[in-house]
C-alpha cells in the first residue's frame, strides 16, 4: 500500500521502465514511488500527472497550470500558466477588431483580431462586449458577473445579488441594462451604468443557461434546464410566454435580427425555430448527433449556425431549416459558434482549449487562437483537474451519459 496523501486519490501510473509510480490527489500533491520497495521518493505539485515516454520527466497538471519536472532531482524545469482552458465562450468586438475569449478556468482573454495577439486577461468564464465595444461583461463560478472597460481592462463594477453561479450576460442593445443568468433559477436585470439591480425575472424551476434581448430591447429570452425558454417584457419584468416543445435542457436562446424569430439550442440535440410574437415552432435544425450548445442567427437573418459537444458547428438555412455545411476541426465539445458583427467571420470555442475562426461565406478554416500553442488535453478527465466539482442531480445526468468528461 502506497500511503501518504492526505486526500482522495485520482489516478496512479507506471513509469515507462516499470521502475516507479506516480499518484496524485485532491491534496494537490503528485508523489512519486519506487515500485519494488513501495517507499516514497519525492512529492510534487499536481492534480493529475504522467511520465514522458522516455520517463525523463513528469508533467503534471493543477488549477490552471502545467509544471514540467525532471525524475532525477524532481526539479521544476517549465510551468505554463492558463493551461486548464477549455474554452466556454467566443465574440467578436462589435468593429471586429478585437475578440474575447472566456474559459472555464475563470480566466477571460482579449486578442486583436488582425494580429490574433493576446492583449489582456481578466477574470470570469464567460465574457460579451457592450454595444459600443467599450466595455466587457464577464460571468463568473463567485456568484457575480463584472463590468471592465475593453481598453484599460480595468474593473468598474461588480453585478452582486445572485445566489450562485453566474452563467452568462448580456448587454441591451441600447447598452444601458445588463441581463445575467445563474444556476439560482432566476435572470437579472441590471442598469449597466450605475450596477443596481432593476428587476429579477422569475419563472423558470430549474438553473438558467443564457438570457438575450430582442433587437428593439423591449423583451427578453431565457433558456434553462428545466427544457423551456421564456420570453419576458423588458421593462416589467413579466412573463409573456414560454416556448414548449425540447425534451431536455435547453441551453440557449436568441432572437433573428428582426426580432421576428427566437432559435433555441437544446440537448435533445436538435435546435427549434420559433415564431416570437405567438411562440409557436416554426421548424427543428435535427443533424447534431450530441447535445446542442448554442444557436445564433447570421447578422442578414439567413443562416443559423449551431454549435455542439459532437465536436461540429453547422450552419443552416434560417428560412427552409436545411442543413449548408458541417465545421469539423475542433477535437472536443463546441461551445459556442458565434457570427462577427459583419458576417463575414464564424468564431468556435471548444473544449479543446481552442477558439477557431471561419470564412463564413466558404466555411473555410482561417485561424485557431490558442494560449499554449500545441498543448492538446483531448483525453484528459477534467472532474479531476476542476477544484469546483460538486455534483448536484443535473451535474450527475450528465456524467451518467458522458461519463464524466465535464
């Protein structure tokens, strides 16, 4: 028996000579054993780690860094910080030139567009620009969403009154309110200047995912767990209806640019159109083979672009619901598939740790922003490396169809 963490135990391996083993726990220690004697020869930092093929080094990984040591003396010999960053969330700045990026590593980075240079990172796992592009609302696991300002990346304001989770938020198209959503089963309202709570619409029985505005400003759409999306009026706050008709959570939920249509992405696995004034279906986006993420109109209303854990984002026909084409280059869940303001760019974001931007009109790969270049964790079990792990009865569904790759 090889005793002497302090915590659970997560994983245990051999070196490539058989000569040693090393275990890492939830005390955030990797130790290193001899194999024959069973005694400890030295303990190292990391949730998860493994041998190099040469069993020269050891890599581990714990909270958001990778640390590289030699198995001689066990010395640090590279650490890269942001390596646990499987990415949530993508969007372009409303004149392109910059994009955020949001992770779940609770760390939000700015890059220039045209350079794909990153220029800042802030906190929070998901992240939307304001209107005018000035300023940055991130959504956060402390309960809060923040306010900062996209050139100085300096924070102004903290949105504090959720119970917990913070799951995303948005900006009114006026710029003046903010909506944030949260895993206490409510939406907030928020006046985007002076960072007071104007209202909380209540409704849903379960977590909600996302919430958006329509183009006017004067309703609101939310999309939870418990499979429906609910349209509210702005400025009162009241329920207007609920769009009925997913077998499973339904995840997000946003208006065409007319204001005419709500596209709800579900994990039934489809995406469903909606007529948004009687919130009867119009038509169901079906070809994703695993949950459906996230689904967004172009900025012309033509085509929808759904984004899913099958590893794929497609595109589709906004008017006849036909599947155009399929976008396959990540190596993990897809997140989010976003449009640039312009519609001339599709921007993904995976848990592969990658954002990849695509020619919209050819869907031609482009370019992946990526903070460790090279660094691919496909294959490496998440739960493990995440300190926030605890599972309620929604979080246990899932693991029970995916086996715990979240």
């Amino acid at each position: 028996t090889l005793e002497g963490h302090t915590d659970w135990v997560n994983s245990a391996s051999y070196s490539p000579d058989g000569k040693r083993i090393v275990t890492t726990s939830d005390d955030n220690t990797a130790k290193i054993w001899d194999a024959e004697r069973f005694e400890l020869l030295e303990t190292i930092e990391g949730v998860f780690a493994a041998f190099s093929p040469d069993g020269r080094h050891v890599v581990t990984v714990g909270g958001a860094s990778i640390k590289i040591y030699e198995t001689e003396k066990y010395s640090l010999v590279e650490k890269a910080d942001g390596a646990y960053n499987a990415i949530n969330a993508a969007d372009f700045s409303p004149d392109g030139k910059r994009i955020v990026t949001a992770s779940y590593d609770e760390s939000a980075k700015i890059w220039d567009a045209e350079r794909f240079e990153l220029l800042e990172t802030i906190e929070g796992e998901f992240a939307a620009f304001s209107p005018d592009g000035k300023r940055i609302v991130t959504a956060s696991g402390d309960d809060t969403a923040k306010i900062w300002d996209a050139e100085r990346f300096e924070l102004l304001g903290t949105l504090e009154g959720h119970t917990d989770w913070v799951n995303s938020a948005s900006y009114s198209p006026d710029g003046k309110r903010i909506v944030t959503t949260s895993r206490d089963d409510t939406a907030k309202v928020w006046d985007a200047e002076r960072f007071e709570l104007l209202g909380t619409l209540e409704g849903h029985t379960k977590r909600v995912m996302s919430a958006s505005y329509s183009p006017d400003g004067k309703r609101i759409v939310t999309a939870s767990r418990d499979d429906t999306a609910k349209v509210w009026d702005a400025e009162s706050f009241e329920l207007l209806g609920t769009l009925e008709g997913h077998t499973d959570w339904v995840n997000s939920a946003s208006y065409s640019p007319d204001g005419k249509r709500i596209v709800t992405a579900s994990y039934d696995k489809t995406a469903k159109v909606w007529d948004a004034e009687r919130f009867e279906l119009l038509g169901m986006l079906e070809g994703h083979t695993l949950w459906v993420n996230s689904a967004s109109y172009s900025p012309d209303g033509k085509r929808i672009v759904t984004a899913s854990n099958d590893e794929s984002a497609k595109v589709w026909d906004a008017e006849s619901f036909e599947l155009l084409d399929s976008i396959e280059e990540h190596g993990d869940w897809v997140n989010s598939a976003r449009y640039s303001a312009d519609g001339s760019l599709i921007i993904t974001a995976s848990d592969d740790g990658s954002a990849k931007i695509w020619d919209a009109i050819t869907d031609e790969f482009l370019r992946t922003l990526t903070y460790i270049p090279g660094m691919n964790f496909v294959g490496v079990d998440f739960t493990a490396l995440d300190p926030r792990s605890e599972f309620d009865e929604e979080d246990k569904k899932l693991i029970r169809r995916y086996g715990g790759k979240k």
